[in-house]
C-alpha cells in the first residue's frame, strides 16, 4: 500500500507544479497584453482582411469601377469590432476612425492589395506559409480584442453576465454581422449571403465561448486569471484553425450542435427527432 507520506509528497509536487505553470501562463499573458496593437496586429489585420475581401465575387470590378465604394466597404469590416461594440454599449459608433495611424493603415493596404504593380502584394497574399503565420497572428488578436471589449463592457454593466458575454463577442465576430453590409456594395440582391443570425460560422460561436470564459472568470467561477485565460484561448483558437485548414477538421461545434437538437427536438419541441443539416454552416471555413 501506498503510504500517506507519499501521497502528501506528490500532492504537493503536483500544487507546485501547477502553481508554476499558472504564474508562467500569466506572465505569458501580461507580456501579451503588452504588446501595442500597432504595427504588428493591426497591420497584419488589415492586410489579411482586405486579401480576403478582394477574394469574393465582384470585388476587384468594384474597387475599379468605384474605388471609394469599395474602401468604404473595406474600412467597415476592419473596424468592425469597435464599430458594433460602440453601438451596442451606448458610445459613438465610428469612434474607430478617429484613431488616424489605424485608418490610413486600412486604406494603404486596401490600395496595395488591389492596385500594387503587377498585382505582387495579393500574390504575396497567396503564399500558404505566410497565410498560416498571419492566422496566428490574427486568432491571437482576435482573443485579446474579446478581452477588451469585455473590460470595456465592465464599465458600463459590471454585473450583467449576458451582456459582457455578447459584447465581447462582439469585439471577436462583428466581420460577419456586418458582411452583408459590405456586399451590398459589389453583389446582386440576390447574391448577397444570410445574414450572420442564420449563418452561424465557427469564428461566431468561438467568440461567444471566449467570451463566456473571461466572464465566468470575472465572476469567480474559474480559478484563473485572464491574462493566464489568454494565452490557453489564443493557443486553442489557433490550433483548432490551422488543423481546420491544413487536415479539414470540421467545424468542432457541429457535434455540439446536432447532441443539442436531439435534445429539444426530443423533448417535444420539434415534431421529429431528426438531426439538423448543416445548410447553415457552409461558411465556416470563411475566417472573419
């Protein structure tokens, strides 16, 4: 038999051990936090996202045909997050663009991406290893934007959990909530995609779960700290990404998604007890 001793022996190397990788996780995440988003997240942002843009239909005939259209379009979806957590807390909604640095960024990356010579900036774009580092990059600045639009929430609502929970969110997903704003600029009526009420995609339910985990933190309800919680969601974020797009994991949500509509659809909710199709989810593998 095991002898108490022993047992309180690795007991306590275990509370050390995990004590260590708390503080180490945390001084991880305060050195995150401290990284500026300008130049490296910001930068990285918009050259991702105005790459993507320019990849949908009718986006190069627009930004020829009508170029101040098309930047428009581009400025909304790269400023997205501050616009819709502004609008959501009560704040101006285009407090975004009254950072100067931030704005004129956007816009030389729009210019370079559609008209640079002989088109070298969309085809540096298109270089796989650049594409997986700039997913790094972005997912990581995706978990810190949910972190602070939720302490912005904090100022506001300290104490409605619901709340902090979607504008947090918010500061994660705004791109698809407002997508079919940006195609109502290049696209036919009838082209335009759902809107993201109906299309949930995985960036969407991602942002929600992030978002819930910093605030089942503030409440106490985790033991640990959100600097710690940042850098375990950005590794988790960006991991189930990349294998999402190098080995074409499926959306992790789905089978979620399909236990919980056994449930209801069995409790008499739904007539039958038939599992959902994933019509709606086509456009998971389109990153914000």
């Amino acid at each position: 038999p095991i002898s108490r001793s022993f047992k309180l022996s690795y007991y306590n190397e275990y509370k050390s051990y995990l004590s260590f990788t708390m503080e180490a996780l945390h001084d991880a995440g305060s050195y995150l936090l401290g990284i500026p988003y300008f130049p490296v997240f910001h930068t990285v942002h918009c050259f991702a996202t105005s790459a993507s843009l320019r990849s949908q239909k009718g986006a190069v005939e627009l930004a020829h045909k009508h170029p101040l259209a098309s930047l428009a379009g581009n400025l909304i979806i790269v400023n997205a997050g501050g616009i819709l957590t502004n609008l959501a807390l009560g704040r101006p909604p285009l407090t975004p663009f009254g950072n100067v640095t931030n704005v004129l960024t956007a816009v030389f990356f729009w210019w370079l991406v559609y008209f640079s010579p002989q088109d070298w900036m969309f085809k540096l774009y298109k270089i796989k290893p650049l594409q997986y580092t700039m997913t790094m990059i972005r997912e990581t600045r995706r978990c810190r934007k949910i972190l602070d639009m939720f302490k912005l929430a904090l100022q506001v609502f300290p104490d409605k959990w619901i709340i902090l929970v979607i504008v947090g969110a918010l500061g994660g997903c705004s791109g698809k909530f407002l997508q079919t704003t940006e195609e109502s600029l290049r696209l036919k009526s009838a082209e335009i995609s759902a809107p993201a009420f109906l299309r949930i995609t995985f960036v969407t339910k991602a942002s929600f779960v992030i978002s819930s985990v910093y605030t089942a933190i503030h409440f106490k309800l985790l033991p640990i700290t959100m600097e710690a919680a940042l850098v375990v969601v950005s590794t988790c974020l960006v991991t189930v990404n990349l294998a999402m797009v190098l080995a074409g994991l499926p959306d992790p949500f789905h089978p979620i998604a399909r236990a919980t509509w056994k449930v209801v659809s069995c409790a008499g909710v739904s007539p039958s007890c038939d599992t959902p199709g994933n019509h709606g989810d086509s456009g998971d593998k389109k990153k914000d």
